[in-house]
C-alpha cells in the first residue's frame, strides 16, 4: 500500500518543506528524506515521521507523493536510480525550476503522475505560495494529493500550464530573495545616512516584518495604502518621487525579466546536455 512522502534533496527549499511539514500534525506521515549529507536531516529527527534514507534502493515501503527537491543541474543523475522505485500511480512532484514534465518523462519513464510545483522560501513557516501543473489532464484526485501535500505549508494555486507556472516563478519563486535584496539596500541606504551598521539592518527587517503583518490585516488595495501614508509634499512624497526619477518599476522589471530569461537558458543547457 503506498503512503507517506519521499523527498529528495533537503537543501534549501527541501528543508524548508519539511519544516512547514513537521510542523503540520494532521500530514500522518511518514516523510522519507534521501540527502547524500545526513546532518542537513538531523535537525528533523526528533519529529517521529521523518526517516533518513542512505539508500533509496534499501525502501521498503511505497511512498505516495515523491517530491523532487534538487538543483536542476543535478536532476537528470540523480534521478536516474529512481526510474525501477517508483511505483505506477504514484505522484512525483519536481520542484525544481526551469526544467519541463517532458525532461523527467524521458528520466523515469511512462506510467507516472508528474506535476511540477513551484513553492516558495515562507513554506517553512506556513505562509509560502505552492503554484502547481500538470500533465493534462491532472485528475482531481491527483489535485486533491497535491493540495494536500503543499496546503499546509501555505497558499497553494493551480496554474494551467508549464508556461504560465514559469512566468509567475521570478515573482513568487524567487520573490523572497529579491525581498531580502531590497531590504539590504535599505539598511545600506540608513548607514549612508549615519545610521550604525547593525540597528540599520536590525531597523530594516523589522520594518518589512512590521510592514507584512500590517498589510496582512488590512483590506486595502496596496496602493491605497501607499497613497495614504504620504502627505502631499511631504517626506515619503519625496522619497517616491526619487524612486520614480531612478526608474525603480523598470529596475523590478529587468530583475522579474532576467530570472525568466536565465530560467529559458537553464532549460536549453540542462535538457540539451545529455
Ligand atoms: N531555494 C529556493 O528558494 C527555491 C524556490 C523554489 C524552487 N527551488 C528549487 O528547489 C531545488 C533545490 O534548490 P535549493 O535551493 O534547495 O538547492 P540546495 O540547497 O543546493 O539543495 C539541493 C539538495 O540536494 C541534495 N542532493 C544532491 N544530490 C542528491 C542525491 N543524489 N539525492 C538526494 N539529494 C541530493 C543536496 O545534498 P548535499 O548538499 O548533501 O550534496 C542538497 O541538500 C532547485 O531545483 C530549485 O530550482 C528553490
């Protein structure tokens, strides 16, 4: 009988899964995680659904959902030893960018439900946004496996196709560095200004904190919120009147256009390579 997860690669964004994973009670397990390095796993061991797998060949039990959780450039050799262990109907799930259903067809052959799914960092702390498709047509059941999996962990949209989960990933797949990015520059800014290096930083991050959660209990259009929180020729004005003179939309956009555009390459040089 298959049930339980199995996760390959517990790096970033693996780790980051397990631990939205761990920390959701009503997922009953088990989650077996395949990591060539053991102590990125550890930290999860005291959770009694979460086995260590040296060997993927040694599993003796049928998981239900795979999730595939490894660089791009390392997917089509690692996932070669997986094409005899997983099970006719069951799920495998890629999180990795770039890389089309058709790539991983090839890897492990017919008869398996693929679905590529694109989380993101905050996954691990429950608000994450899991954008997810399929092969069509994903059967509703499969959806419901999928939703279940990732909805813990945070928002989880159903997108039509492999195109349209490609060009929402440079904003909600690598959203969260572009965020970390910008709040550097802030603190940065505050030191120009004389502020000391670790209250800017430590004032800069709390203010996205402060700012998400406000944001989150408003029912307001951001804009709205934006408008409101400047007076007419005041100092905020001021500040947006700068950021638009340096072109800050087309500074966003060229950053969205060459994650997509890297994300086009990466496709050519990993599926083109063997
Ligand atoms: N980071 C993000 O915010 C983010 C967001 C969305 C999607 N993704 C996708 O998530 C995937 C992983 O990215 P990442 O940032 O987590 O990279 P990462 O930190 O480098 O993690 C990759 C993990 O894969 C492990 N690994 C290598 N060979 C393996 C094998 N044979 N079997 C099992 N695991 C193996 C590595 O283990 P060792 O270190 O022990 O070798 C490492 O822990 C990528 O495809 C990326 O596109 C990432």
């Amino acid at each position: 009988m298959k049930k339980g997860l199995l996760l390959i690669g517990c790096g970033n964004m693996g780790a980051s899964l397990l631990k939205g994973w761990c920390a959701h009670k009503s997922l009953s397990g088990p989650f077996w995680v395949v990591n060539p390095t053991r102590e990125k796993v550890e930290p999860f061991m005291g959770d009694a659904r979460v086995h260590y797998v040296a060997d993927p060949n040694k599993l003796q039990e049928t998981p239900q959902v795979i999730i595939c959780a490894v660089k791009p450039s390392r997917v089509s050799d690692v996932l070669a030893c997986y094409r005899n262990l997983i099970a006719p109907g069951s799920v495998f799930c890629t999180v990795a960018a770039a890389l089309p259903l058709s790539y991983y067809q090839e890897i492990l052959g017919g008869g398996l439900t693929l679905v590529r799914v694109m989380p993101n960092l905050p996954v691990a702390a429950g608000v994450g946004q899991s954008l997810y498709c399929g092969q069509s047509p994903l059967l509703p059941h499969v959806q419901r496996q999928v939703e279940q999996v990732f909805g813990g962990l945070g928002k989880v949209l159903f997108v039509s196709d492999e195109k349209a989960l490609d060009l929402r990933t440079p904003l909600t797949g690598c959203g969260p560095g572009f965020l970390f990015k910008i709040i550097e520059s802030f603190a940065r800014a505050a030191e120009t200004l004389g502020v000391e290096t670790e209250e800017a930083k430590s004032l800069a991050r709390d203010l996205f904190i402060g700012t998400a959660k406000f944001l989150e209990q408003s029912t307001k259009e951001v804009s709205t919120l934006r408008q409101e929180v400047a007076s007419p020729q005041g100092m905020t004005e001021a500040g947006y009147e700068a950021m638009d003179k340096a072109h800050l939309d087309a500074l966003i956009e060229s950053a969205l256009l060459a994650a997509l555009t890297r994300s086009h390459a990466m496709e050519k040089e990993y599926t083109h390579a063997g």
